[in-house]
C-alpha cells in the first residue's frame, strides 16, 4: 500500500480526534481520562505552531495516522528540540513489513 504525508490541516480535524480518542479510551498511556472534543485539535496545532506536522493517507485518501513535533521545554537551553507525537489508526498498527519488500 502506498502512503503520503502532508502537513495536518483544518480538514484533518476529525479522522485526527478519533485516531488520538482511540488511544484515550483504549490505551494505558498517560493521556486524558475521557475522549477530547473536536475543537481540541486547535490545542494540537497550537503545541506544534513552528514544527512539521504530517497527516499520513492511504492511496484511497483515508487518514491513517498524523504525527507533530512540539516544544519539548521553554527554557532557553531546550531552544533547538523538539517533542515527537505520532499515533496511528488501529486499523494500521501491527502489521510488520512484508517479507518480500
């Protein structure tokens, strides 16, 4: 299957909330207790204002995954890094490579 990335945008918005939800509700990590509204997405664009960020789709134009970086600490002395956050649609995890790639 083939993939593209681009930079996230507005009308990513909902497949990105539910892929992160997914992880809310499903997950052990540290992550909200309950699922986050839509308009928490401007929160996300918010944290990585000045990173990349990537929308992942499928060949059919699906969202599949989305991934940003972010300030990793205010302080001076953490100026030039950054935080990586990616998820991916469960649908998409676990796969491994193809042996024959």
């Amino acid at each position: 299957m083939e993939y593209s990335i681009r930079p996230i945008s507005n009308e990513d918005r909902e497949s990105i909330m539910d892929i992160f939800n997914h992880y809310v509700e499903n997950s052990f990590a540290p992550y909200p207790e309950n699922k986050l509204p839509y308009q928490a997405f401007d929160m996300f664009r918010q944290m990585s204002h000045g990173f990349p960020t990537g929308s992942i789709k499928d060949q059919n134009g699906k969202i599949v995954g989305f991934g940003m970086l972010r300030a990793h600490n205010p302080m001076p002395t953490f100026s030039q890094t950054a935080e990586t956050t990616y998820f991916i649609h469960p649908e998409h995890t676990g796969k491994g490579r193809n042996k024959d790639e």
